[in-house]
C-alpha cells in the first residue's frame, strides 16, 4: 500500500507542473484528464486530485511562495462533531506558543514576512498563528508534507469569533499527529487512508482572510474538479457491461441492451453537465452563488450518475463480478466511498434555493433576462408569411412566452 500512495503522490507532483487551474482557460482539459485518472484508478486519483486542488487554493491566494517541487499536499476542510479545530492569532511582541519554539518545524511559516498575498489583511500577516484541536477526515495525514486545512479562529485571548479561515501546514511540527492508521477499516479507498488528526500549537501560515477559503470561486471549481474524478470512476463500473456485450458469451438480449443505453444516456449527461459548468467558468459564468450553483448541480448529476451505474450495472451483470471479480469488487466499493462526499437530498434541496436566490438577485437588479419579442403582425390579419395573426384568428394559441423567462433551463 505504501508504494501505491508513493508512486500515486509522485504522480501528482509531475502533474501539478503540467496542468492547468481550473478557471485559466483550460478547465474542461483539466476535469477531462481527472476523470481519466479516476477511470484509470479511483482511489489513484483520490489521492492526486488534492494535490492539484491545493496547488490551485495557493494560486488563487497569490501564495505561490508557498510552493516548492518536493512537497505533496492535502486539502482537510470537513466538519465533524464535537470541539472543532481552533486557530489562534500572536500579535509581534507577545510570547509564542509553545510549539513555535521549534524553528526547524517552522516551513509552514515560510514567506510570512512577504506580501500577504491578494486576498490577506496586514494584521493577519503579521501575526504568527497556531492550530489547536482535532481535525477530522484528513487523508494521508501520514504521507503527505504540506496541507490546506480550515479551522475556526479565535482572537488573541481564544474566544472564537465565529469566522473559518484557511491555513497552510507542514506534517513534520511535532504538535502534528494523526490517529492511527488501524482507525481506517474501509474496503472502499482503503488505499486512501484517512483519520482524525490532533493539532497542538501547529504552527500555521494564513491563506487569505476570514471567510476567504469558502467563499472565493475556486471553492466550487474545486468541487467540481472531484465531481470529474466520480464520473471517470463510475465509468470505470459501466465498462465491465461494456466488455461483456462486446465480447458476449450467449447472445445479447432486449435486457442488456437496455442497460447499456442506460448507461450511454446516464453517462452522456453527467459528461455533458461537466463540460458545460467547465466553459462557465473559463467564461467567468461560474463565479460567486452561480458558481455555488454550478458546483451543486454537477456534484448532484454525475453522483445520481453514479449510483445510477452501479445499480444498472450490478442488474446486468449478476452476482458473478461482485463475488469474483476482485477489481470491479474494488472499483465499486471506492466509488460508493467517494461519492458520499455528496450531501444526496440535502444538495438537491440546496440547488433549489441557489437557483430561487439567482433569480431574485437578478430581478432586483434589473438584469432578469428580457420577455421573448413576440412575432410581428401585419394589420392584414398575418403575422409572417401565411400566418394567421393569433391577436386576431379565434381557435388558435396566442404567441409569445407562456412560461416564465428567468427559469435556469
């Protein structure tokens, strides 16, 4: 497993030189080459989608000075119960934390005496920061030097200002130490081992002001950069159907047939979804709640996609490839692990208020989009060439929207 993880990770270091950002110009290339990789290996990408993930918080920090070619890089921004994660801010002059006393653990303070970076304040930046706490969900916490991680401030005294904020650390300060390994029993990306993770006095860097990480555009880009990793896995699944009819053992019935243009048309959509939010957002059409849209709509369609797969799939094919196939067994249990990162019902019902949100901004502003021209009339009684003019022939259905004009699709 070891040797997995390090040739995966390695991988993700020539790829963070190689591709682009989502949001450059290139980002249908981007989720293209993601969705290969999870096609290829589901739990292979999960590792590598991080990686570039992290790259692109940097960038868009304007934090490049933070980057260097040997690190490998996590993205922990999950919630869970209990007590959260806390960052605490020391102004210059007063005393550091205990764990800051350990310069040679000091990398995640690299660059700390630079420029803030674009979306940093001066009073954050001069202020030397410790993570305290536990941090849960955080994958490869044991294999990683360097990760993105958001915790809930606190002000000079620890009382907790309500706000969340992004921090850059290293894996190597001695306050750093993830659960055991043994915690992760899952068969689905049991590659991908992921365990809570206690903080004490982590030295931190600061990536943007509070409230940056969730709020900026790449937020939703990122996620639907996983989004594009989910549907290359559950490719992956539909590809077994695909080699069984075309190399079919007994002839093919109406049964198999349907379940494969189920999954064409299932497929067909989650692919076309992503390609479509992927030219929004080079287009600049996937910024702020209608990016949060985009990232909700492609998150919940190639998630439906999958589920919808793995369903259609396991009818077609019968027991035999879930008791004896031990890739297709592997290829299913990780995608069901991975797409759980979907909030299912939950998301739908927020895409719904996102969608009803856009629409009311749009409205106030007085950019709704303008009625549909209704087609000219003459005073003869037409309207176009042999027409009957539908103001004024009884029996036939007026022209013109008689739907609403500000509708999503």
């Amino acid at each position: 497993m070891r040797h997995f993880v390090d040739h995966a990770l390695d991988r993700a270091r020539a790829l963070g030189a190689e591709l682009p950002c989502p949001g450059e110009g290139r980002t249908a290339a981007l989720w293209r080459e993601l969705s290969a990789l999870g096609r290829t290996d589901l739990a292979y990408a999960r590792i590598i989608e991080p990686h570039l993930d992290a790259l692109a918080i940097l960038r868009q920090a304007g934090r490049e000075d933070l980057l260097t070619p040997r690190d490998t890089w996590a993205v922990w921004a999950a919630e869970g119960p209990g007590e959260p994660l806390l960052a605490t801010p020391t102004p210059p002059g007063r005393d550091r934390a205990p764990g800051q006393d350990h310069t040679t653990h000091q990398r995640s303070a690299v660059g700390q005496s630079g420029a803030p970076g674009q979306n940093g304040d001066s009073a954050a930046s001069s202020s030397t920061w410790t993570l305290s706490g536990t941090k849960p969900w955080c994958s490869l916490a044991d294999s990683v030097t360097r990760a993105v991680v958001t915790a809930h401030v606190t002000d000079e005294d620890g009382e907790r200002t309500g706000h969340r904020r992004a921090f850059v650390v290293s894996t190597d300060h001695p306050g750093f130490r993830p659960a055991p390994v043994a915690q992760w029993t899952s068969h689905g990306l049991a590659e991908v081992v992921t365990v809570p993770v206690t903080f004490e006095d982590v030295a931190a860097q600061p990536l943007g002001s509070d409230e940056w990480y969730l709020t900026r555009p790449g937020f939703a880009w990122g996620g639907m950069g996983v989004a594009a990793v989910w549907l290359g896995g559950a490719q992956a699944v539909a590809d077994l159907l695909w080699r069984q009819l075309r190399h079919p053992r007994r002839p093919v019935d109406d049964a198999a047939h349907t379940a494969l243009g189920q999954l064409d048309l299932t497929l067909g959509t989650a692919r076309a979804v992503l390609e479509r939010a992927a030219a929004a957002v080079d287009g600049g059409d996937a910024d702020g709640q209608a990016g949060a849209a985009w990232a909700l709509r492609v998150r919940r369609t190639v998630a439906d996609a999958a589920e919808t797969v793995i369903r259609v799939v396991s009818r077609a094919t019968g027991p035999g490839p879930l008791t004896g196939d031990p890739e297709h067994i592997r290829r299913v249990e990780s995608l069901q692990v991975y797409i759980r990162q979907d909030h299912a019902e939950r998301d739908t019902a927020a895409l719904g208020r996102a969608l009803l949100a856009l629409a009311e901004d749009a409205e106030q502003e007085g950019q709704a989009a303008p009625a549909r021209s209704r087609p000219q009339t003459t005073g003869t009684g037409t309207a176009g060439a042999g027409h009957p003019d539908p103001g004024r022939t009884e029996g036939v259905p007026p022209t013109g929207p008689a739907h609403p004009e500000d509708t999503p699709w």
